[in-house]
C-alpha cells in the first residue's frame, strides 16, 4: 500500500515534522538496496578496578584509539559497546564480537581494568560513576536526572534487517510477544548496588520499567502511524535522536533493521550466538507470515507484560500465560514447544538454542556462586574470569 500521499505534511526525507526541521527518518528508510535477513548485533560491557572489583573509568581512553565503528560510548565511563559487521549468518556476527572482545580485554589490561560483562554488575555503585561529558549524555543527565544516573545496566541487541515499511511494522508488532522468551532464556542480572533482587534480570527492573519511552511498546497499525509517533516526540523537543526511544523492540529506519533489546549482555559468547540465532529464525519465520499473507493476531502489551514480569522474576522457571487459552503453563514448557516450532520454520541451525534450554541461566550462575562464597565480590571475580576464559 502507497502511504506516502496519506499526510500533506510529509517531508522528502519520508516523516512528518511539519516545521522546516528535517525528520530523523530517513527518506528511503527501508525502502533502499539493503540485503534482506541480514544480522548485526552490539554487546555492552564493563570495566572494573582490579583490586576492589568495582566500576571504573577508561571506555573512553580506550575508545581514543579503538578501530573505526568498532566500538561505542555508552552513558557511563566504565560502559563500553562492542559492535558488529553485517552478516548473512549469526556466526559472522558472533566471530567480529568474540574479536571486539579480545581487543578489550589487551585493552583493559593496558589500562589496569578487569573487563566483563553480565546484565547488571552487582557491587557496581551509580553513585561513583562518571557521565560521559558529550552532548547527547548531557542532554539525558538534564532531563531525566537521577533515573539515567542510576542505568547502570548492559544488555545485548540484536538486529535484522528488513525491506518495507509496513513489513517492519508487522514485525516490530509480532516481535514484542517474543520479548518475554527472550528475556526468560538470557536473564543475567539477579544483583543490583550488593543486594539480591529476588529479580533475574534486575537490568530489566531498572532500565525498561523506570524510564519512558523504555520497555514494551504498545503495538502500530501502520508505518504512518510510527512516523507520526516519531514526529510527535522530534516536535515536542522530547527526542533529539532516534536513538532516545529506548523500546524492546524497535525499528532502525537509520539501518533498516527491526531491533530486539530485550537480552541482557552474555558473559559466554556462546549464548550469544543462540540468542543470535534465535533472533534470525524468528524473524525469518514472521517474515514469512508477512509475505505469506497468513498475518497472526497482534497482542495487546497489557498481556504480553504478564509474561515479561514472569520472565523477568524467575527467568525458565516460572509461568507463562497462553494468550490463546488464558492458561499458565510452565515457561520452560513454552520455550520448548517455541523452539520445535521454529525448528519446523527455518533453515537455522538451533541446536545451541537447544542448549540454552538445558543448562543452567547466567542468574542462576551468579546465584549459585553467590550461595558458595556468601559473597558479591566473588560473583563480580568470577563473571570477569568467565568473560576472560571464554575467548
């Protein structure tokens, strides 16, 4: 369907501003000669003091003389993201992070900083930690105070790309009834300031659930209806960049992917590339309900967020709700019939996915080391030397 005529208002770069401001939106967002299906993914991690184990500074020393497009700030000092090529396959993205990794890793050492990387680091304190002195940082610093102070958290995006506008938006819609089995296969932060959260991924408690324009988005009927959206926040003053709507899920008109932040970071690069993989074969099956024309009900956020919470508390273990029947069923039970499900829709290789599945969660490693030591320190030890040992 043409949309272009729908709003007189519309600007050659493809969004309404309606004032002489270009629009953030592209004009040929995912309209342009970009490789359908294709992955990238972008991984944050930590650097921490050697001696006390606590975040420290350096992301941006480090950052001085890193690889072009390599590597990016995030809000804090002590915060580094790691980002990848564009790849047919998720091994290719999975092989530029295990590299990003290893260069971090010479480069932390050269510093005198531990690297790792795990959903929340779990003696880290926001108090001590440094803003980047950058204008966009700023900006949030001014605006959202002590809710963006305290976002200490890393996670792991993932990104797939797409042509055409309103596929992207029926994937962006069907996407975020996934986000709870996402979450539930990567929670990796049960710690936050030296406390147990009684949370599995407490990244998810501080970011997703305490910031607007975070968490689960509610579902778009159309592209117009995205743009008129991004529109209203760029007129408003509220956004400067699209990079400021912060959703699970979200379209990157900039990239012409769909992305799903729901995961926290993985301290095992094997993880990753199961999410990865993951990411690929769901996307590849709603793309093939999209170009099908055998389009699938569009949930409501209000139930997918019963399932988000259930993920977010108890990762695998707890229940899941059927949208369809209304019935709790345990979440490892879904995330195994999901898994067959898709297994039957796709090319993909999910036997590390399967994996996932049998072994214990990044949580219950913390957990379980925090249980033989009584201690938060040696959980924060043992993830770096896991981040270290597994490249």
């Amino acid at each position: 369907m043409d949309t272009t005529k729908e709003h007189d208002n519309r600007d050659e770069r493809g969004a309404a501003t309606g004032t002489g401001e270009p629009s953030l939106i592209p004009g040929n967002a995912f309209e342009k000669d970009v490789q359908e299906s294709t992955l990238g993914a972008e991984e944050e991690l930590w650097l921490a003091d050697p001696r006390s184990l606590k975040l420290a500074d350096g992301a941006q020393k480090i950052l001085a003389g890193a690889p072009e497009g390599h590597y990016t700030g995030e809000l804090i000092d002590c915060e580094i993201e790691a980002n990848t090529g564009i790849h047919q396959e998720p091994s290719g993205v999975l092989e530029d992070l295990v590299s990003r990794r290893r260069h971090l890793l010479e480069e932390a050492e050269r510093l005198g900083r531990v690297l790792g990387t795990s959903g929340t680091h779990s003696i880290g304190d926001w108090r001590e930690q440094e803003i980047i002195d950058q204008p966009h940082y700023r900006r949030l610093k001014e605006r959202l105070g002590w809710l963006i102070r305290r976002n200490n958290t890393f996670a792991l995006h993932t990104h797939y790309a797409v042509q055409g506008r309103e596929k992207v938006i029926y994937l962006y819609n069907r996407l975020r009834e996934y986000v709870p089995h996402m979450l539930a296969l990567s929670v990796n932060s049960p710690f936050w300031q030296g406390e147990i959260t009684d949370m599995q991924s407490s990244r998810i408690l501080i970011f997703s659930r305490s910031i607007h324009r975070a968490g689960m988005p509610d579902p778009l009927g159309s592209w117009n209806e995205y743009a008129d959206y991004v529109d209203f926040a760029q007129r408003s003053g509220a956004i400067k960049k699209l990079g400021e709507i912060w959703w699970d899920v979200r379209p990157a008109p900039q990239i012409g992917t769909v992305e799903l932040r729901a995961c926290d970071a993985q301290t095992e690069p094997w993880r990753t590339g199961a999410l990865l993989t993951l990411t690929a074969a769901l996307c590849d099956s709603l793309k093939e309900e999209y170009e099908s024309g055998e389009l699938q009900p569009i949930r409501p956020s209000r139930e997918i967020e019963e399932n988000k919470w259930s993920a977010q508390r108890y990762g695998m273990t707890g229940d899941f709700v059927d949208h369809d029947s209304h019935e709790s069923i345990p979440a490892r039970k879904v995330l195994t019939g999901w898994l067959e499900h898709l297994e039957s829709r796709t090319r993909r290789d999910l036997s590390s996915v399967a994996r996932i599945l049998d072994v214990p969660t990044g949580a219950d490693r913390q957990l379980e080391v925090y249980r033989e030591t009584n201690s938060t320190y040696e959980v924060v030890r043992d993830v770096a030397e896991r981040t270290r040992s597994s490249v």
